[in-house]
C-alpha cells in the first residue's frame, strides 16, 4: 500500500511539473507551401489564441523569437485577449504595438474578440478601449474582409463565423456558401489564406474554396497523448498524437492541432500560444506557427 500512495504522489508530482512546464513554454511548427499563383516568396508568422499570456517580461522571449524568424507578415487568428468583464488587454497592446513597429499585420476575429463586440452590456468598455489602444498605433481587427498582397499572389482573407457557430452543446451545420455570402469568393487567381478561428468547420471551408486556411481555438485539445494510428490511417494524414478535450465539451476532437487535408485544401491549426478557464497544457506547450509559402522554384 505504500507503495502504491507513493507511485500516486509521484505521477501526481510529474503531472503538475509537465503541466506548469508547458504552460510556459512554446515550440516552433514549420510548414511550406508551394503553388504557382504565388508571384513571391513570403515568409508568415501565425499567431492564435495568445489569451493575454506574456512569455517574459511584455512578451519579450516571444517577440525575439518572431523577430529572430523575421517574416514577411504576421496574422492573428484571434482570442489574443480574453472576453472577461474588466479584462485588462495593456500587455496585449504593448506586445502588439512592438511588433507592429517592425512587421505588418493582420487580426482577424476570434469568438473572445466577438463576444466583447457584441455583448457591452457583460464587458463593458473593454472591446472600445481595445480596439481604440490598436488603432492608435495603426492595427486594424478585421471582422469579416480580404487583404490582397500585392505583387505576392497571395490573398488573406479574414472570417468571423456567428456567435451560434461557438455553441458548446451543440454543432450547427456550416456551409460554403455562408462564407461566401460573408467575405466573398476567394480570388481564382491568387493562393488564399482564410482566417478562420474554429477549426471544426474544415469540411465547409474547404469547400470554399481557399488553398490554406488558419486556425485555432482548441487549445491543442489542452492534453496531448498518443493514440493507436493503422499505418493507412497514418498515410492518409491521421495523428498520433492527439488533443483529449474540446470547448464543445467533446473527447478528441477530430482537427484539434497540426495539418489536415480535404481534396487539396490544407488547414493549419494552431495549438494556440496561451490559456483561459482551464490553464492546463499536458504535453501541449505553446505553437508559434511559421508559414513558408514559394513559388515553383522559389528559394
């Protein structure tokens, strides 16, 4: 028996180190894409689901890496703040502010940034002060629009799904023409990055149309073990390690961190950077997302 209570202690210790390890910590996903509508080589930072957590002093071990990386463009697929009434978003709009100065930007909507817009009655003033701080130093929140990179033969394109499409008992069904009724018809002639912050419409965004889309807001599924992968689900893009937990309040859900594919359209989701209500990373540090995207050829 006391054996047994000491074993107990000891995964219970581990548990807790593994835990507060990665709560403070973030690892670097690289991924490439080549397509011949890209005109130039860019090189794109992804940063999602930040939820006001600073590596170092104002953030400062995460700007030197991304400035270490130094990319073309940086794109926030929201939840950098939290919707939580009196949120304090200063340390945001410092970090944001300091790499602005030196990288250009594009924020789009999480379903935090959504719920402060729509319900002041609960936040207050946050969502106003916030996005007064950002437009002050010239960062735009996008809620819904499309941002041509000229001469890059890249489009991003910026989509914020409804409040009813975050309902955590239920799933409402999305289809690909919701989106284009929203943001428009992705560009035939241009390679099309679709910020979307909820991954687990991938089906409909596919069918939209982009070549890639962002995402995030699964946290990684908060604990990451591996499961068992057949080696043709494993060719066919399965992985072994998946995320436990969903904000639907689901068991491993189905596109919870890395790559997928549908019928030649890649979705990205981001592990995301930090944490809210339940500030657990299990072998799940956080994911600084970097996209190198090349023309045919391209170095």
């Amino acid at each position: 028996m006391d054996i047994l209570i000491w074993i107990i202690i000891v995964i219970i210790v581990l548990g807790i180190w593994v835990c507060t390890f990665d709560t403070n910590r973030f690892t670097v996903s690289e991924y490439r894409f080549t397509d011949k509508r890209i005109a130039k080589s860019l090189k794109v930072v992804f940063l999602s689901d930040l939820h006001c957590k600073m590596y170092g002093l104002g953030g400062t071990f995460l700007i030197e890496k991304i400035k270490e990386i130094n990319p073309d463009l940086i794109l926030c697929g929201g939840d950098m703040i939290n919707a939580h009434p009196g949120a304090k978003t200063d340390k945001v709009v410092n970090f944001l502010r300091e790499l602005n100065k030196d990288f250009p930007m594009v924020y789009a909507y999480g379903n935090h940034e959504l719920r402060l817009k729509l319900y002041p009655e609960t936040y207050g003033d946050v969502w106003e002060k916030y996005t007064e701080a950002l437009s002050g130093f010239g960062l735009k929140i996008t809620e819904n629009g499309c941002f041509k990179l000229e001469g890059t033969g890249v489009n991003i394109i910026s989509f914020s799904a409804e409040r009813k499409y975050y309902k955590r008992n239920t799933k409402i069904e999305m289809e690909p023409e919701y989106i284009r009724e929203t943001v428009g018809a992705p560009d035939p002639d241009s390679f099309n990055i679709l910020l979307a912050h909820n991954p687990g419409y991938f089906e409909a965004y596919a069918g939209y149309g982009a070549e890639l889309t962002l995402s995030g807001h699964l946290h990684g599924g908060l604990v990451r073990i591996p499961v068992p992968v057949s080696k043709k689900a494993k060719e066919a893009g399965a992985h072994i390690m998946r995320g436990v937990f969903s904000p639907r309040l689901r068991f491993f859900p189905k596109y919870d961190a890395g790559r997928f594919d549908i019928d030649g359209r890649t979705m990205i989701v981001s592990r995301g950077l930090g944490s809210h209500t339940l500030p657990i990373r299990v072998f799940n540090p956080g994911d600084l997302v970097v996209i190198d995207l090349k023309p045919p050829g391209g170095v």
